[in-house]
C-alpha cells in the first residue's frame, strides 16, 4: 500500500444495483496530484462531487451513508 493510503474502516450497505444485495467495503484516504480517474470493474461512474452543493446526483446506499459523513469531518 503507498504511504499516502490511510485506512478509514470496513463499511457495509445495500448495493447500489443488486436489490436484495449487500456491500462490504473497505475504505482508503489517497492523496495524490491525479485529477482524472477511470471507473474500473463494479465502478459504473467517476464523477467529482462537492457535498455542500446543490447537484442533484444519484449517489449509492455506501457514498450517501458512510462517505459523504467522513466528508464533513
């Protein structure tokens, strides 16, 4: 793992596209110069995202339950 990887905890939520179905997650903080990033396997979209706007964006059970409150910190 890079040295810039901080774990943040084991997260679980309904999946976002499998109804019935459940996600375990276990979340990182990265820090890197990157800006453009390519969504990969069960990663349907890449988008950026600024909590204290007003998009209307359809985020997952995990990001709307669990991330966006690790934001706010």
């Amino acid at each position: 793992m890079p040295p810039s990887t901080i774990p943040l905890g084991r997260f679980t939520d309904l999946a976002a596209n499998e109804p019935g179905h459940m996600l375990i997650a276990d979340m990182f903080r990265v820090s890197t110069e990157e800006t453009h990033f390519l969504p990969a396997a069960e990663i349907e979209e890449v988008i950026w995202f600024e909590p204290s706007s007003n998009q209307l964006v359809q985020l997952a059970p995990l990001t709307k339950n669990h991330i966006l409150s690790m934001l706010e910190r």
